[in-house]
C-alpha cells in the first residue's frame, strides 16, 4: 500500500477518534454541570434560593467554559490561541452589551437581595405603581393611571427605591387645615369618624390615628392617619376623606391641605 494511501486512511480515523472524545468531553461537562448545580442548590439553597440560583448560573458557566476549551484542545487547537480567540470574543460581547450587561447585573441583584417581586408596590423616582414583571433588561411597572412603564433594572439599584408593599399595608396621610374660630378636636373627631366610615379599606384591626401637625397662628393643621391594605387606593382615599370631611363640617370651615 502506498505511503499517500496510509496517510489518507490514518487521518480520518484520528480525527473521528478526537471527534469522538470531544463529544464525550461536552457530555462530561453536562453532567458535571447538573451535578454541581444540584448540590449548590442543596446545600447554598438552605440558606438562600436566591443565591443558590446565582450561584448555580455561575458555577454552570464556568464549568462549560473550561469543559468547551478541553473539548476544543482535543481537535489540535492550542490552548494558548483558544484562550486568545474567548477572550477576544468576550470583549467584542461586552462592547456590544454594554448597555444591556449593567441591566442583566442589577437583575441578579434584585433578585440577590429580593428587593422587590412581581405583584410588590414599589417607588422609585418620579414612579410608583405594581411591579407586573421583572426580566433580564427591565422592570414593568403598572402606574396608579394604568399606564405600563418599564425601567431599566440599572436604575433602579442605583437610586433610592421604597417597595411600599408591607404585612402591615401602607400609611396614608390626609391633613386639613383648620381656621382658629373652629374647634380643633371637631376637626379630630370629624376625621377620626371618617376614618372609621372606612373601615373596609383600612388593613385589620388598624385604628384611625389623628396628629396635630402644624401650628402657625392663624391656621392649625390636623392630619388623619390611616393604613390601608391596597396601595393602589391611597389617591382615591385621600379624596375621599376630602370630599367627606367638606361635606360634614360645610366649605367655609373645611379646608383639606393638597398634597
């Protein structure tokens, strides 16, 4: 046989062979991967399933990165040029994402330290309403007016964000202003009678609470006090206490504070 006719037979039965173990490296990496994400949800997951879930992802992918080299490095590739064209390609992929990666980072931070869920009340800025949904780039908001607003999760990790969604509800003020020829504890028992016309809209067992607030001569400020259980109602309650306390005292002694 000749010496060209060798050299053809061989090569292809070496290239099947590493093709073949590249194969069965990429199943060892699956598995491998599976594995250990099964035990980091295990053993981290008693802890947090938030940081388990991170942790996994993490682990997942370095574990496919070093499987995907070996695999690689059994097709004749040198390990040094494999390194050179990953990192190449990361780089090209964080220029591309660099607006998209701080996103896809603060969605694992929200979720890290569970800022806030789908179905929480959240305020962030100039936003307020319920948090409809929460992916990788953005958080929907549904606003009080019904309108859908999308921020991006970036921002809200870089700036203050109260999530008003609590056990105990949340708290709405309501302040009116009293002249100095009516009586502040009418003023106190009207709201305080109002509050407890409310009672549906109130969290259980919550007492309406009045605080005399400001005092500045000629005028006195009282503020109602109420926690209720659904924040999407505290603009329609503090209307509705307005509307109830000028139609219990009449409007030339009634003057309800704006907001």
């Amino acid at each position: 046989m000749s010496e060209a006719a060798q050299i053809g037979f061989q090569f292809p039965t070496d290239f099947l062979v590493r093709l073949i173990i590249f194969d069965l490296i990429l199943i060892a990496t699956y598995g491998v991967s599976r594995i250990l994400g099964i035990l980091i949800m295990k053993s981290v997951g008693k802890i947090s399933q938030n940081a388990a879930r991170v942790a996994k992802r993490t682990s997942s992918l370095l574990v496919w990165i070093i499987g995907f080299l070996t695999a690689l490095d059994q097709l004749g590739l040198e390990l040094n040029m494999l390194l050179m064209i990953v990192a190449l390609s990361g780089l090209l992929v964080i220029l591309s994402l660099r607006d998209i990666i701080p996103n896809v980072v603060s969605r694992e931070t929200i979720s890290l330290y569970e800022m806030f869920k789908v179905g929480d009340w959240i305020e962030s800025g100039d936003y307020f309403g319920r948090v409809t949904d929460v992916n990788s780039v953005n958080t929907t908001l549904m606003t009080l007016d019904n309108e859908t607003v999308r921020i991006p999760n970036s921002e809200l990790t870089s700036r203050p964000l109260t999530n008003r969604t609590t056990p105990g509800g949340i708290r709405v003020r309501v302040p009116i202003m009293v002249k100095p020829d009516q009586s502040l504890q009418e003023a106190e028992n009207t709201l305080l009678e109002i509050g407890e016309e409310l009672g549906d809209e109130l969290v259980k067992d919550y007492k309406p609470e009045t605080r005399i607030t400001e005092i500045d001569g000629s005028l006195s400020e009282v503020t109602l006090l109420l926690r209720i259980s659904n924040p999407a109602r505290s603009e329609l309650i503090f209307s509705e206490v307005c509307r109830r306390y000028i139609d219990k005292l009449g409007r030339r002694n009634a003057r309800p504070k704006s907001r």
